[in-house]
C-alpha cells in the first residue's frame, strides 16, 4: 500500500483543506456536543472526547505513511477555524478504492462548504491517487450527505441493509460510488 501524499493548496470558493492541528482537538470534540446526531452519522461509536481528537489528530501522519487515512480540516483560511473534516478512508489498494467522508460543525453548514471540500478531496484522489473508484456509505436518513453525494456524481448502488452495527443497533447504509472514469 502506498503512503499517501499531503496535498497542498487544496482550495476554491472561500474553503480551504488543511492539516489537522492539535488546536482542532477542541473544536472537533465540541461539534459532536452541539449536534447529538453527529456521532451517530459518522459511525462513531461514542462521540469523541477532546482527549480522542487529539489522540486521533497525532496518529495522521503514522495512518497516511502507511496509506490507511487522509483526514484535512475543512476551514475558509490556511489558518483558519475548524469547520469539519473530509477525509479518505477504507482503503483497499488492490482494488484501487476508497471511501469519502466529510462532515461539517453546526455553525458551517447550509453554505455549499461540505460539497466544495468533498469535490477538492474527491478531484484531487482521483487525479494523484491510483484509484479507479470512490465510495461514500451513509444512512437513508441523512438528505444532507446524500445530497452532496450526488451532486459531486456518485451514484447510488443500494441500499445495505443492517450492514454495520451502531451503538448496539443495526443501521442500513446506502452505497454511493463515482468511478474515475465515469458511468
């Protein structure tokens, strides 16, 4: 597996992708306090403590050497606030795939910033990456993550039901995919 590189300058219509920072601890932990639908969303089985955010933020550069994670900080500056996270994951080389997930804090949303900084993930994988597909897994429910979805061109696959167990529950996920090469 090949260790993946840091992209730079990943910015347009006021988002900008960053590095993760220890000072993002703070911020990342307390937008699953405001938004109690969060964790569950993102497939968390608890939600993060500012202690987990840091642990979490320390392990990036170890998980993108070895070609496991890429995790940015969604912001409007290259020093700029905490906003949310898009990040590569799930990786199976072999297969030249990945998943795509993102998700903004309360305040961030409603403004077009979670589909700019999916489509700057998603165009940068797949013009640096060797990969011929990406995957984004979220629940029926969630119009908000389904709808940048398809705006970004991933295609809904199905519906898999009970496909994870979440906080002691089944919970059906939906599979979207956008291929490199399109269809």
């Amino acid at each position: 597996m090949p260790s993946l590189p840091f992209p730079e300058g990943l910015q347009r219509d006021g988002v900008v992708l960053r590095r993760l920072r220890g000072r993002d601890a703070g911020p990342f932990a307390a937008a699953f306090r405001e938004d109690p639908e969060l964790g569950p969303a993102a497939g968390m089985e608890e939600d993060p403590s500012e202690g987990w955010a840091r642990r979490f933020i320390a392990s990036q550069a170890r998980l993108r050497a070895r070609g496991e994670s890429l995790a940015l900080v969604v912001s409007d500056a290259p020093k700029g606030p905490f906003l949310g996270m898009v990040m590569l994951h799930s990786f199976a080389w072999r297969h030249r795939r990945a998943e795509l997930g993102y998700w903004l804090v309360p305040a961030a949303r409603g403004r077009g910033r979670g589909r700019t900084a999916a489509a700057l993930l998603t165009d940068w994988a797949f013009a640096t990456l060797p990969l011929e597909r990406l995957e984004i897994t979220t629940t029926p429910d969630n119009a908000a993550a389904l709808a940048v979805a398809t705006a970004l061109g991933f295609e809904r696959e199905g519906v898999m039901r009970a496909r994870n167990l979440e906080r002691g529950r089944p919970v059906d996920l939906v599979m979207l995919a956008r291929l490199r090469r399109g269809g």
